[in-house]
C-alpha cells in the first residue's frame, strides 16, 4: 500500500460453527491428547441501547453476536480442572485441584479463574452450600480437562469473559447430566456465572451479560429488567430496516477489575444513598434534577434517560414502520450521554462514533462499561466496509493505530455443538 491509498478495513466475520469445534477440539487432542466429550459454545454480546442501567436495577437490550467462544471438556474422575486456552498459546495447563471452592478459584490469577470460578459456583450450588442457589443441576459438577478457543475481540466490550464462562458452565452442567435447554437451568446457569464474576474475578458486573450469551435467540434482541429479572424477547431484523450493524473495536482495552468501573460502581451507589432509593432506576426525574452534587446528579441522569432511551427503541422496533434514522439517533443521543453525563467515553471511542456519523450511519454509540473498548454503528445496508474504511482514515490522520471491524448480527445463545 503506498501512502496515498486509502486503508484497508477488514470487516471480519465470526467463525462458521463447525470451524469453532475443530479449532477447540484440535487444541485439545495436542494439550490432553485423545478425543474430548463434546464440544459447546457460547456468544459473546453487543448492547444495542441501555449501558451502565444493568447494576442500576434498569433496562437494556443486549443481542448475542456471532463471534463466539468455543470449551472442548473431557470429564475427570478426580475432581480437579485443568484448562489451556489458544489465546495463550504459551501456558501450561491451568490446574485447580480438588476441591474446587469459591475461594480458592478466587485465588488463582488470570483468564483461568473465569473457568475455575465457573466450576467452583455450580459446585457450591448442587453441594447446597449455597443456600439462596436453585437445585440445579441435578448431577455432581465433575472434574474435567477444558480447552478454549475463542473469536470474541477480548477488551472490546463484546463480553469475551462472559462468553468464556457461559461455555464453561454449559460444558459441564451437561457433563454433569442437567439439560442445558431446560430454561429454569439456563437461568440459574446466568446467576452462577454472574456470581462467579462478581466474587471469584472480583469484577462487580451485572448480568446483562451472561443473560444475552444464555438467553438470548437468533434474530432477537433481549429486553432485560434488571431490577425484576425479567427477560423478553425482542423481533429485530436489521435487514428488514434496510441497515446493517458494525462493531468497530478502537484497540483501546479496558480492565474491568481497575478502577474507572468500580468507581461508576461507587458512584451509582452514593446517589443512591443521597435520593433514597434502593436503585437508580427507581429514581424520580425531579428528586435526581435536586441533587446537591452536580457529579451525582449526572450519574443518575443518564441512568434514567437512559432507561428512556431503551423503552423508546423498543417501541420503535415494535411500530408498523420501524425507522433506522430513528434508532440511530437514540443511539446518537446514548453516546452523548455516556460521554457527557457518565464520563466513560474516551478521545478514541468519540472519534469513532464521529467518523462512523461521517460516513453516512445513521447513529453510532459506545458499548460496553466505556473508558476503552468498542463502537456500534447502525448503517445503511451494504454499507458496513465503506463505514469502516472512513473511521480507519480518521484513526490514521489521528496518529492511532486502525481498528478492527466486525459485523453484528442477533445470533444464538450458548448451546452444545459436537
């Protein structure tokens, strides 16, 4: 390329099913040799509209994409888990010993308490050691031998953890004899990995995630209460408004477990305490717009217009004649907030949300806990590559490094397939 070509934006697709499998289960028979059990994934997730409302007892609407992780198991007699993962091809195997506690997968560092995590939390469920836990599954958890293979952009806010620990739960509740399309299991299923995040990660997340990755069904997006629980399914053809979506990963990686998300956490919870209110979302417009603290003030305004914001895109999506310009300027009027109100947007996600606008979308927005991460584009059909090309000019004339693109579609939650 000589340096007055334009640059080339890759928009790349997610592995095909079947070439997941292979990939997880290659990896195994080099890392534990022989065949494994069976092979299951899960996806990860992009939010159309409702960010930072799911730990504020709100409502947003998460699709599952395309992009998935992929958990190859073999049980284990011994009790003990053992897990490699291609994205760290210089690892040894991961071994936690049995018995496999809560406290000591919290103990082991990295990626592979995600997994010891998930596996601690369904054991301490069906030993009854939790005692707020559903009997599920109704089989012990075994031990097992897990290999990883994953095409979720990690650090993009397309929920790679999630999606890895959603697999990993899957994998072995039907190791251990549950039906894992049995919906009263796929929800404890979201409460136990959830559970695994918050206090063996120490990452303190809602469960928007891992309910879109175990909820969530192809061509839907999910319409989660997170203050009831309550979880709907919402029709959402992209096609058919004549628009395509595109995630543009700015290469920007957050860590949830530092500080700027914890401290949105802290934030949230001391408006809380000064309205009142036992969560945002059951704020009052006019007790929010009396608060004495302009910095709390705004945290919970976005909160609620937020929450504004998502039952307005639902209503649109519902309407006789939904509009893309319509939702692309909720989406518009999402990132403003976000940057503006909850101050987790950054030079990179603002100029990609820019760009995106530039280059014909109809709206664009940050996604994910923010301070880094990824951009959702809502353009004109076809035109997913050109938005893409435009953006990676900006980053270039910025002097930053070009980001990658990938095409979103509301796909298929986690589920076994070999």
């Amino acid at each position: 390329m000589t340096p007055g070509d334009p640059p080339r934006a890759a928009v790349t697709e997610p592995w095909p099913a079947d070439e997941g499998a292979r990939r997880a289960d290659a990896l195994f028979r080099r890392a534990f040799g022989g065949a494994p059990d069976g092979v299951w994934s899960a996806p990860g997730r992009v939010n159309l509209i409702g960010e930072h409302t799911d730990h504020n007892g709100g409502l947003c609407l998460p699709v599952a994409i395309g992009h998935r992780a992929y958990v190859a198991l073999r049980a284990r007699k011994d009790g003990s888990v053992r897990v490699v993962s291609a994205q760290h091809p210089g690892d040894r195997p991961a071994t936690l010993a049995a018995p496999i506690t809560p406290a000591r997968a919290a103990a082991e560092p990295g990626w592979p308490a995600y997994v010891f995590g998930v596996a601690a939390m369904l054991r301490a469920r069906l030993a009854g050691t939790d005692p707020t836990a559903d009997a599920h599954p109704p089989a012990a958890v075994p031990g097992a031998d897990i290999t990883v293979d994953s095409c979720v952009p990690q650090g993009a806010g397309l929920s790679s953890s999630a999606a890895l620990e959603c697999a990993a739960a899957c994998a072995l509740a039907d190791a251990a004899g549950a039906d894992i399309g049995d919906p009263s299991l796929r929800r404890a299923l979201v409460d136990a990995t959830r559970t695994a995040e918050n206090e063996v990660v120490g990452v303190p997340s809602g469960a928007m995630d891992q309910s879109a990755a175990l909820l969530a069904s192809a061509g839907h997006a999910l319409l989660l209460d997170c203050g009831d629980g309550l979880a709907t399914p919402v029709p959402f053809d992209v096609a058919a408004l004549s628009a395509s979506l595109l995630i543009i990963d700015t290469r920007t990686t957050h860590a949830l477990v530092d500080g700027g998300y914890a401290t949105r956490r802290a934030e949230c919870a001391a408006a809380e305490r000064a309205l009142g209110v036992r969560n945002l979302s059951g704020a009052v417009d006019a007790d929010v717009a009396g608060l004495a603290d302009p910095l709390l003030r705004a945290r919970a305004r976005h909160v609620l217009t937020e929450n504004a914001r998502v039952r307005a895109f639902v209503r649109e999506l519902a309407s006789t004649t939904p509009s893309a310009q319509r939702l692309g300027a909720l989406l518009d009027a999402s990132h403003a907030s976000l940057r503006d109100d909850f101050a987790v947007s950054t030079r990179e996600l603002d100029l990609a949300a820019t760009a995106a606008r530039e280059a014909g979308a109809f709206g664009a927005r940050m996604v994910g806990a923010g301070f880094g991460g990824a951009v959702l584009a809502l353009g004109p059909d076809g035109d997913a590559a050109r938005i893409a090309a435009r953006v990676t000019v900006a980053f270039r004339a910025a002097g930053l490094p070009a980001p990658a693109c990938y095409p979103a579609q509301a796909s298929a939650p986690a589920g076994r397939e070999r």
